[in-house]
C-alpha cells in the first residue's frame, strides 16, 4: 500500500469507500458478503512505544455507504484472546482497553470531528473532537448520538462491525474529500497504532496528521434530519434542615430536546424545561487557593460544536462558561443556587467549509424565594478560516435581567462582553497560539473593563518552546465567563525538552521549566498594592515519563512567592477571624509526585504526594485512587485527598479528607449502575449518589437517581440528614 511523507510524518494511502446495495448482519463477525467485496486497508503505524515502525499487530478496515449510512468493518489481529475491557458501558477509556477509534474530519479543517470507538466487547463510544485535538479537554465523551455497533472476540483477534448514520455527523453536502485517521489500543502487545502516523509527542487524536477518505461520488445530503427528545421525570425529595421540618416534596414534570439539522454542517437544538437530574455528579475536590475551582460541562444540549462557544480567552479567563446558565447567585448567602431553565435554542455548525457560526438563547426562570429575577442568556460566534489552518473569531455575550424593577436582588440590568481573536495553526503544525481581546459592558462600569492576551508555541520533536501573556482588567467582571480573578497581569515562558531513549524501561521522558508572573494592576482600590507590584509568582520544574508498561510519572518543584492581598484561610475551617493577614507575604518551596500504574493490570491505581512548605507553615498531601477491575462487568474503586496543613500560631493543625469510593457496574451493555460516596471534612459534608441506567433503545433510557447529604459537623458518631432525594427520568429518542 502506498504512502507518503506529511509534515515529516508518514501519511497513508486515502481511502477510497465503496457504494454498497445491502447493510451487514450487526454481529461482530466480518462474514457478509459485503464485506467480501471490500478492499482492506491496513499497515498500521505504532505511536506507543515507538512512533517510526510497523504495528505489530495487524489492523485491517473496510469502507463501504449508502445514502444513509456508513458501514466499516474491522479486524484486530494480536497474539491471544486476554484482551482487556474495563466495563461495558459507554464512554470508556481508550488507554486501558483493547478498543479502536475512528475519528472523521468531514470539513478537513484540521479542527473539529467526530469520533466513533467500540472496544473488543462491543462497547461503544462517540466523541467531539474541537481544536485541533491538542490537549486532553478537547476530546469530550459526554457527547452522546445514535449509531450500531457489535464486536466479536476469536481466538487471537477480534472483530466488529460499525454502522455510522450520515444524520448523526455534520459535513457539506457534496463533499468528496474528508480527513480521516484510526487509532488502536492493543494491550497484549501493548502497543498503540494509527493508521496515518502521529509523533508520540503529541496526542494520539492530533487532528493535523490525517490520511484522507476520497469519495467516489459526492456526497448527498442524507434527507430531513429531526430528532425529538421528550422526557418525563417523577421524584421525592425532603430537606431535613428547614425550620420548622419539612415534609416530602413530590416532584412531576416533563420537557422535551429537539435536533434539527438545518443543514448538513448546521444543527438547530432545541429545549424546552429541560431537566438535567441523571448528569453524573461532579468529583469534589479539597480547595486550598484563593480562587473558584472549574469544573467541565457534562450536559448535553450544551456540548455539540462547545468550542464555538466555550474556547474564547484562556483557561482563566473565559467570556463564556456555559455552567453558568441555570445557576444564580443568591444575593442573601452569597452562595450559588439553582436558576430553573425554561427553554433554550442552540443553532450551530458549519455554514461552509471555511465559515463557522454559533447561536444561542436561553430563559432562566426567576427565583421568588431569594429575590432573584429570570435572565436571557444569548451567546453569538463567528469563527472564519484564514490561511491555511488559522480563524479569526469574534464573540458577543449578553445576560439580561428580565422585568428587574419587580425584585429586590442587587444585579445588573444586563452584563455583556464582545470579543476578537486571531487564532494561528501554521501549515507544518510547529506554530500555534492565540491572541485576543474582550470587553465588558455593564452598568456597573469599572475601570479597565477588559482583558487581552496571547499565547506563542513553538513544537520540534525535541523541543517546546511558549509564551503567554495575560492582562484583566479591575472592571472584567464576565458574569457568564470563568474569570476567578482580575486586577493582574500575567506574564508566563515556559520550555520543555523531550527525549526518547533507545533502551530501557522508559519510553519517553521530558523536562519542563515553567515560571508564571502575577503584577497587580493596582485599580481595585487596594491600598496595599502599587501600580504592577507584584502579587505572585510560581518557578516550576517538572520531569515527566512514559514508561514501557505505559505507566506514568513526573516530579515537579516548585518555588513560589504569594503577596496577600486579602485576609485568607487556606483550611476553610479556623476559627473565626483566624487568617492569614493581607500585606503578609510568604517564599516556599514544595515537590509533587504523580505515579499512574498500568492501566491494563487488575487493580491499578494513582499516587501523588506533595510535601513542603506553605505560606508560613509546612504541608504534607496525598491524593490518588485505587481501582479493582470486575471484567468486564465493571470496577470497585476509591478516590482520596489527605492534607496535613500546619501554620503558624494561632492556626490549629488541620487535617482535611476527601474520601470517594466509587461502584461502577454493567449488568449488560444497556444496564449500567454507578454509586459514588464522597466525604468531604472541609465541607462537613457526605454525599451519596446512586443512578441506575436502562438504555432500553438506542440513545433512550429510563434513569432511576437517589441522593443523600449527611452532616458531618461532629464527625460520624452524630451523623445526621441534611437532605434526600429519588427521581426517576424516561427520556426517548425519536427520530421524525
């Protein structure tokens, strides 16, 4: 088979699928005469351990379509049939299981695509893929959309069979060419493969180093594509700390999602009193910064096309964080609270193979009890390819209180942010970075009520190299963005070496020097501050490995200086008034370790300790997580955070938990039941989360979710309800 040589990496010959008259029997077993019919295509490349030699184990794929459909067939060679599967449920993890991923790049745009994965089982998942697929958090599983798939285990392969609906991916009608790469996890030989080669430096799913599917006619637009997605909901839930007691309150709703593809690259959603009870619960983990901890969006409405709206600004400082939407914050406890949607429209998608828009409105309903009015939420993006890989983008943000006059909360009329930025991916993929500005309007005008910043990365095979520079100002204050701080300049180099040892246990090991510089901005009327004093400042140098096992480890340390600004209890549970004081400051130093087993053992497991000072005491942590393997059924396991933090006088020794043990079971592949317990000292709190879930048809299931908060004030000889609750959720997927 022929290939050839892309940006230094070796590409595949294109694949060329074939117009079938007759769809397979969906068993596993590649023995229809369809599949007789196709040319394989196989010589996979490895990308772990080595990323310059043949796989050893053959992977071969057929291609074939209808007008409605894609149909491919693959067979996995290897030396036994012990091959690994952590569970049957959905959305597993690729690293710790014999499992293949298809990944179709249907503009070629090296940006976005959809990716289709089943495992030995016949286990199945699907995923976006946004930005290129260059970090880890550009790969979102939660995605969820119909299509059939079945596997079959012989006695040293296995096989399966993928039917892929054109409806359920985006491209314009009327291609012919499409960017493609699969990639492979074989854990006997313990090998990872791809079918065009990736560096072993970058992630496996790396969207710039594609092989192509070439059409042999163009493709058609599939038909009409809406899908409605009613549901309806029953549940019982009882505050045990009202005064005086409250009595069950009875829960009966319904609402409804809706997909409509406008066209083949634009999709419409729809929502109406949508209801999002059965999204897995967050992990909780111990804060000891200054500043809110992130967590990532688990819902569905909001996830396809997320980086039109979510990848603006940087990690820290984000116009648009669509969490936001359906929380408040209550203007009495200064806590976040539930704010009810009411309905919701999220246009988004592909306009051409070079024009990207996103749309979206959504009503919040107002919260009596707590003085809080209903806000809409609209969210606009244009996202226009320039060159040959880069965009500019531009997005408007806009939250306005509706009929405010008629609450008594102190908030904005409205609060808005309109922002550029130029977002650069050289041809050769050795360049990358962004450079953008956002604005904020509100009545509320604060000075500098902006930010901007850039971001310069330099890739060799032996090298990195970055620059990231960011100002926010006082007046940035984004209330449907992730901004935790403002008032800062920030400026942060960085570079790392790679290297890639011919012998040993180790397969890849780099060095990384990373430094971050806070300067206060001195607008915040902080009089302990001048003018880019600085505040905080991080030297972190870290040693990362890879090892042949695929096990994985890195011992970063660390020097930091922290000017306080504000008084600050890092343990959140002092006394009051005991704090550390604003204008104190503090140098120290601390070392971490991180080790990660193999994941495909039994019984795994993460370990990370840190120990060294803090502020003006010592600190000794350990966080990580055990996990028992019940193949293929599921796992028992058990995440934990242990801080020892010890300050100065008149600071009392705190120890602080965060305990979760975790069941995760299959029954079958569409009877999954998971129990996460967290218990958590600093909160004062256990929690108890159980969901069983019955996807009694293709991306339709009855849920069943019980919750249990317990205090924990005086520890567990006094352990008392807080509140409970039990709901049960059938939603259904039609297709119109």
């Amino acid at each position: 088979m022929a290939s050839h040589i892309v940006s230094g990496v070796l590409a595949q010959e294109s694949i060329l699928p074939v117009r079938v008259t007759q769809a397979p029997v969906m068993d596993g077993v590649l023995d229809d005469s369809m599949w007789q019919e196709l040319l394989p295509y196989g010589h996979f490349i490895q990308q772990f351990p080595s990323d310059s030699i043949a796989a050893l184990g053959d992977t071969q794929l057929k291609m074939g379509y209808d007008d409605e459909n894609i149909y491919i067939g693959i067979f996995c060679k290897s030396i036994g049939n012990n091959f690994v599967v952590t569970s049957l449920k959905r959305d597993f993890s690729f690293r710790s299981q014999d499992n293949i991923a298809i990944v179709f790049d249907t503009y070629a745009d090296n940006n976005n695509a959809f990716a289709f994965g089943i495992n030995a089982y016949g286990a199945r998942r699907e995923a976006l893929v946004s930005n290129g697929g260059q970090k880890r958090e550009d790969f979102q599983v939660s995605w969820d959309n119909k299509w059939q798939g079945e596997a079959y285990i012989g006695d040293d392969y296995w096989s399966a069979e993928m039917i892929i609906p054109l409806k359920s991916i985006r491209f314009e009608a009327g291609s012919k060419e499409w960017n493609f790469n699969a990639y492979r996890n074989d854990t006997q030989l313990n090998e990872h493969t791809v079918y065009s080669s990736v560096p072993r430096n970058r992630l496996i799913v790396d969207l710039n180093y594609p092989a192509k599917i070439i059409w042999n006619e163009p493709l058609n637009d599939p038909g009409p594509n809406i899908s409605l997605i009613p549901y309806l909901i029953g549940g019982a839930t009882r505050d045990y700390e009202e005064v005086p007691k409250s009595s069950v309150n009875t829960q009966f709703n319904a609402g409804f999602d809706a997909k409509i593809g406008v066209t083949t690259g634009l999709n419409l959603d729809l929502t109406v009193n949508p209801d999002f009870s059965q999204v897995e619960v967050d992990e909780q983990v111990t804060n000891l910064d200054r500043f809110e901890i992130y967590f990532p969006e688990k819902r569905q409405f909001f996830l396809e096309n997320a980086d039109l709206f979510g990848s603006f600004g940087l990690s820290r400082v984000n116009p648009f964080f669509s969490r936001r939407i359906g929380v408040a914050l209550d203007t009495v406890t200064g806590q976040n609270i539930q704010n009810a949607i009411r309905y919701g429209a999220r246009l988004s998608g592909k306009i051409n193979d070079r024009l990207r828009i996103g749309l979206l409105n959504m009503q919040s309903a107002p919260v009596e009890s707590n003085g809080l009015p209903g806000f809409n939420y609209t969210v606009a993006t244009l996202q226009q390819q320039v060159f040959d890989r880069s965009n500019i983008s531009f997005i408007l943000v806009n939250k306005q209180a509706i009929n405010k006059d008629d609450y008594l909360g102190d908030y904005n009329a409205f609060n808005r942010v309109a922002g550029l930025e130029y977002r650069l991916v050289s041809a050769d993929n050795k360049w990358r970075g962004k450079t953008f500005y956002h604005r904020v309007f509100s009545p509320d005008a604060k000075v500098n009520p902006y930010t901007q910043g850039a971001t310069i990365e330099y890739q060799q095979r032996r090298f990195r190299l970055e620059w990231a520079h960011n100002v926010v100002g006082y007046g940035y204050d984004a209330e449907v963005g992730f901004v935790p701080r403002n008032d800062y300049l920030l400026m942060s180099p960085e570079a790392q070496l790679f290297f890639y040892p011919k012998s040993g246990i180790i397969n890849t090991h780099s060095l990384n020097l990373d430094t971050r510089w806070f300067l206060q901005m001195g607008n915040d009327g902080n009089a302990l501050v001048t003018r880019f004093d600085k505040s905080e400042s991080q030297i972190e140098l870290k040693w990362e490995a890879t090892f042949l096992n695929t096990s994985r480890a890195d011992v970063t340390i660390t020097r930091s200086y922290l000017f306080l600004l504000n008084d600050f209890d890092p343990t959140r549970i002092q006394a009051d008034g005991i704090v550390l004081p604003a204008g104190s400051e503090y140098y120290y130093n601390d070392v971490k370790l991180n080790y990660t087993s193999d994941q495909r053992q039994l019984f795994s497991f993460l370990i990370e300790p840190q120990v060294g000072q803090l502020y003006n005491g010592t600190r000794k942590t350990v966080n990580g997580n055990f996990t028992y393997r019940i193949q293929p059924y599921g796992s028992i396991g058990i995440n934990y955070a242990y801080n020892d933090i010890r300050l100065a006088d008149p600071f009392v020794p705190a120890k602080i938990w965060l305990v979760g043990p975790k069941i995760d079971l299959t029954f079958a592949k569409n009877v999954f039941f998971t129990t996460f317990i967290q218990y958590n000292n600093q909160l004062e709190n256990m929690n108890v989360n159980a969901r069983l879930q019955w996807r009694f048809a293709p991306v339709s299931d009855f849920f069943i979710v019980y919750t249990d908060n317990y205090i924990t004030e005086f520890g567990f000889d006094q352990l008392s309800v807080r509140n409970r609750g039990i709901v049960a959720k059938f939603t259904y997927w039609l297709n119109l």
